[in-house]
C-alpha cells in the first residue's frame, strides 16, 4: 500500500484541524442557542454560548450551570460532542508536527540511500573494469 506523499499527509492534517475548527464552532453555536433555549437561568444567546464552552470544555467554573433536567441532558450531549471533536483537533494539529519531523527525517534517509547508491554504482562499475581486465577484454 502506498504512503500519500509527506506535503499531501501535512495538507489533509491541516484539513482535518479547519474541519474540526468548524465543527467545533457549530457545536458551539448550536449547544449555546439550546442552552439558552431550554434554561430559564440562561437569560442571553451570549451566556449559553459561555455555558456550552465551559460545559464542552468541561471547565464548569460553576457561574451558570444547567438547572432543568431538560438542559442536563443537553449539557451531557454538549459534553460528549466537545469532548470528541476537540480530542479530533488535538490529534490533527499532534499530526501536523510529528509530520513536519518525519519528513525531515524521511529526507535525510533517502539523501544518506542515495550517497550509498553512488557509491555503490561506482563500486559496480570498478568490479566490472576489473572482470574485463581479468578476462583480456578491453577496458572502456
């Protein structure tokens, strides 16, 4: 099986981190309108995007928290969907750097096999000459 070329594997990591970044943003955006649509205790759009982040984020700093069972609920879903998407970012920003590292290294092996190549060429070549001279052949 062939291994997408290092510049493509850093591109879809870079993706998958846009990707994650929107879908964060739309499960953000959408725990904060359902926060404020089923708490009473959650009075703007602005403080239910605030109680979804820390409840995404699970920081719960405890200055709004879910009071019905109906936003429980919601906040156990809000939970989960963050705690996902955000461990999907994390783990395409770690590609991206571990990519960037072993593409350095895969560039230095394969400048060290090509050195061993000419090398080797060359060795080739002179055994050839050699064979040729032992054989009375004239050597080129």
């Amino acid at each position: 099986m062939k291994r997408p070329a290092p510049s493509k594997r850093i591109h879809l990591a870079r993706q998958g981190v846009v990707y994650s970044l929107i879908l964060c943003s739309l499960i953000l955006g959408l725990g904060g309108m359902g926060f404020w649509m089923l708490d009473p205790q959650v009075e703007t759009f602005s403080d239910g995007l605030w109680l979804a982040f820390t409840t995404a984020a699970t920081v719960g700093y405890g200055d709004l928290v879910p009071s019905t069972h109906f936003s429980r609920v919601f906040a156990v879903i809000v939970v989960l969907l963050g705690l996902a998407v955000l461990s999907i970012a994390t783990a395409s920003l770690a590609a991206i750097f571990v990519e960037k590292k072993v593409e350095v290294e895969e560039n230095q092996i394969e400048e060290a096999l090509m050195q061993e190549l000419i090398l080797l060429r060359e060795d080739v070549r002179v055994l050839r000459a050699e064979v040729r001279a032992l054989r009375g052949e004239v050597v080129e």
